[in-house]
C-alpha cells in the first residue's frame, strides 16, 4: 500500500514539475481552449454580446435615421448616411457588451473552486488571463463581422442609398476596423474581471458592469456627433474610451479624420483620428489589464497562504 501511495506521489510531483515548465504560450494556449468552450456553451453570453446590439441596430437606424440627417451635415456631410455613422457605434456596442460580461465566466469559477484549482496550479497567472481575453477576442470578431455585414445589408435595402456610401477604405478599412475594436474591447475585458476578483459575486459584477458601461455609450460620439451634445457630455468624452473606439472605427469607414475631443494635425486625414485612439485604447489596456493581472497575483498568493 505504501508503494502505490509513493510511486502515486512521485508520478503527481512528475506531472507537476513537466507543468511548471510549459511555456507562457503553452499556458496560455490551455487557456484559451477552456473558455472559448466554456463561453460557447453560455446562451446568455451569446444574447447580450451579439443579439441585443443587432436588434439595437435595427431599431436605432429606424428611429433615429430619419431625424439625425440634420446633425450629421452640420458635422460631417450630407452624402453620410445615419446606417454608416451608426454601424462604428454598435460595433463598439457589441464588442463592449461581450467584454463587459467576461468576468462572469471567471465569478463562475470561483463559485464552483475551479477558479482556487487554477490559482494552486503551476500554471502561469498572465497566462491564465491572456488565454481567457483571446478567447473573448475570438467572439468580439465574430460579432464584428456580423454587425459590419449587417450594417451594409441595412444601407443598400434603403431607397436611394447606395453601397459606395457606406465603406470608404475598402479592405484595408475592414481590417483596421477589427484591430480597433479588438484593442477597444480589451478594455472592458480588464474592467470587468477587475470587478469580478474584486467582489467575487456573479450579479454584483453583472451590475457593476452595466451600471458604468452602459451610460458611457450615450457620454460619447457613439449616436450623434460631439458638437450637437451638450458641454458636459463633450467634457465627459475626453476621458471616455467609447469616444475613441467609435471615433477610430467611424475614420476608417468614412475615410477622414472625425476626432472632435482633441485636435491632431500631425499624421494627416483619417490617421489623425485613428492613430490617436488607438495609443489611448493601448494606454488603457495597460492600466488596466495590469491591474487585472496583479489582481490574480494576489489572489493566487492569499491562496497559497
């Protein structure tokens, strides 16, 4: 009895020590499988993250299309379309709404002691993050692609628009697009598992999340433009991170620079709106997603305690 025991020791220390040596990609690549599964088999994380923004969409460029053609050329020009100046903002609405729920896998974890497993095993703490928000990304483009394809069908069904009106970069523009919202939605992914290893409570994160994350769409340049909204809203902008995400996207679709919360002249036409929001999106990730991880830091050293 005493042998099995022994050679079971040794054969669990072996197994430990061969997984103490798995690389940050190994790790983060184990994962990345196990939450891409696990957010795939959760019917509300597929409602909230991509059908709600979809039926948003419709409603949004119904209601407000036929109101909102004065705003835009006084801004911008009468050839944009309420479809095209929409789309960048319910793509961030998308990307924010399957971002803002990621730290509800992670609650999950914690109420069932997976997440306690994970924090005793040797596996690496920025891994476990980076695996989990890739798994988030793999969603987020998805989403993205619906809602850009989307976003056409509903502009060339309109009578007197045409498909030349709605995306002015062509491929290029497409793929900056999904590089925007990606780096865009790795903000709130780090928000919202902050929350998460901060309250450890499924609907206080889901509260929390909502609570912040929804308002911050109507304090920005996501549905009409800055200089139409009032001063407060304007001010609150600067320091919105919706504001740079759907100022950044909004460029690369309309092919021109749209910033409004601060003026850029350095690198010229669409570049002076989207080389701007993309170093504040990054300078939010790193805030951010170095809290997250020091959070997990820390909850992996009490745990060994």
């Amino acid at each position: 009895m005493s042998g099995v025991t022994d050679e079971r020791d040794s054969i669990d220390g072996d197994a430990a020590q061969r997984a103490s040596g798995n690389s940050l990609a190994t790790d983060a690549r184990i994962s990345f499988r196990r939450w891409l599964v696990k957010t795939s088999r959760n019917p509300y994380v597929t409602f909230t993250s991509l059908v709600q923004p979809v039926i948003f969409f419709v409603l949004m460029a119904e209601v407000l299309g036929a109101i909102a053609g004065g705003a835009l050329a006084q801004s911008l020009s009468s050839d944009v379309t309420y479809v095209t100046y929409l789309t960048p903002a319910i793509i961030i609405q998308s990307a924010l709404a399957a971002a803002a729920v990621s730290g509800i896998g992670l609650v999950d974890d914690m109420e069932t002691g997976m997440f306690d497993k994970t924090l005793l095993s040797p596996m690496n703490r920025s891994a476990m993050f980076l695996g989990k928000a890739l798994s988030e990304v793999v969603r987020i483009t998805a989403q993205t692609g619906i809602i850009v394809g989307l976003g056409y069908l509903l502009l060339v069904l309109k009578p007197g628009a045409t498909a030349a009106q709605y995306l002015q970069t062509g491929l290029p523009g497409i793929l900056g697009i999904f590089v925007v919202t990606v780096i865009f939605g790795g903000v709130f992914m780090a928000y919202s598992n902050i929350v998460a290893l901060l309250t450890r409570d499924r609907e206080a994160t889901v509260m929390i999340a909502n609570l912040l994350t929804f308002p911050l769409l109507f304090i920005s340049s996501a549905f009409l433009p800055l200089d139409v909204l009032p001063g407060w809203i304007q001010t609150v902008a600067v320091v919105n991170p919706i504001t740079y995400g759907v100022d950044g996207i909004r460029a690369l679709m309309l092919g021109q620079d749209v910033m409004t919360v601060f003026e850029v002249t350095a690198f010229g036409g669409l570049w002076n709106t989207v080389v701007p929001a993309i170093a504040v999106l990054v300078g939010f990730n790193i805030l951010l997603g170095g809290a997250a991880v020091a959070l997990l830091k820390r909850a992996s050293r009490a745990e060994v305690q």
